[in-house]
C-alpha cells in the first residue's frame, strides 16, 4: 500500500469515474484503475460498486475512505511542520461553508490570508449544514463557516446574523417587528434546503409544515 495508491483512492471516490478521476490528477485511466484493482487485492475487499454511469464506494470501501484521508491528512500534517521548522508555510487548507458565508464574509478574509500566507494553497467546498458536518466528520475538510453546528465540534462563534420570516403583504402578521416562536407554529413553510432552520424550529419544538423545499 502506497501514498500514490490512497491518493488515487481518495480521487475516485471524489470524482465518481475511474476517468475523471485520472484528469484530474494527471494519470491515465489505465493507470488509476491498475492501483485501485491493486489495493483492494492487498486489502481483499472491493473499495466501489462499478456502473456504466461511474463508480460508487462500497459500505467498507466508505470505511476505507475515511482511513485513507486520515493517513493523507498526518502525511500533510508532517510535511507543513517539516517546513515550518525550515522557516517555509506552505500545504493546503481545505475550506467548507455555506453559500451565503462563501460569497460574503471570505473573499476579503481569504484575500487577507493569502498576503500572509502566500504558498498555502486553498481549496474551497460549498455546501449545506448538513455537508458541511459530514464533511468535517470524515476529515475532507479541515475548517468550516455553518451556522448551528453539532454541539460536540469545537467552534468559534464570528457573527451574529438575525433570521428573518419573510411575509406576503396580505399576511396577517406582516407588520409584527417581531415574531414569537409560537405565532409561526402553525403556518406553512417555504423551507431553505439546509437543515438548520428546521433544527432550529425543531429545538424550539415546532415540527414545520413544509409546502415545499428552495436550494436558496
């Protein structure tokens, strides 16, 4: 088992083809798929389920994919402190946020960070709450902008946003400046798709009737 062979591992799973995979990491599709065939006779178990619309982790290859990130992360981890005893930052930082945090709160933050931190590299994923927790539980991220996060992670709270109702002018409590919890319980819900609202209604023990669903 080789660095080379989980890095390709860790590409598949990624990209979902054997091809794309190979794009994007500069080999050839013979060649990814000769050390993924490869590590799974070394491990003796299958790591995807092939289709003729991609490839898909098998339930112990998901398990896999988990360690081999982990092993990827401590080899970064050793080559970063390497050269920060050398007097050199460099490595990648691996950003997940919310949409709305992405293209309001980072660009200047990230901008101030790559003046300090020229040779590190970014890499930035999108994503809902729910993403975004995975994400960071399976290691593909090392930071995250959400809002809610799960109450084991360690967090540092930036901002405080006010969450707004948003009301057609026919609707009866539209010029309430504010609204109790349980003056909405019973309305109909056009629901963002990340589930951090309906967390949030949940925990102040609204179960929201939901008319239907918006990405944004």
């Amino acid at each position: 088992m080789t660095l080379t062979q989980l890095q390709v591992f860790v590409a598949a799973a990624k990209a979902g083809s054997f091809t794309r995979a190979a794009e994007e990491i500069g080999f050839t599709q013979s060649a990814v798929s000769q050390m993924i065939q490869s590590l799974e006779k070394e491990l003796g178990v299958s790591l995807f389920q092939r289709s003729r619309s991609g490839i898909t982790p098998t339930s112990i290859g998901e398990r896999m994919l988990t360690h081999a990130r982990d092993i990827l992360n401590i080899t970064s981890c050793m080559t970063e402190e390497a050269n920060v005893a050398r007097g050199i930052t460099s490595g990648t930082l691996r950003i997940a946020s919310i949409p709305s945090v992405a293209s309001r709160f980072l660009p200047g933050l990230l901008g101030s960070f790559r003046k300090r931190f020229p040779a590190v590299d970014i890499l930035l994923l999108e994503g809902d709450s729910d993403e975004i927790s995975n994400w960071l539980h399976s290691s593909v991220v090392d930071i995250a902008f959400t809002v809610m996060p799960d109450k084991e992670m360690q967090t540092l709270p930036l901002l405080q946003d006010e969450m707004m109702v948003i009301l057609p002018d026919t609707h009866p409590l539209k010029d309430s400046q504010t609204l109790r919890f349980s003056e909405i319980a019973e309305r109909c819900f056009i629901m963002p798709k990340d589930g951090c609202i309906r967390k949030m209604l949940q925990e102040n023990h609204i179960n929201p009737t939901v008319t239907f669903e918006v990405r944004e």
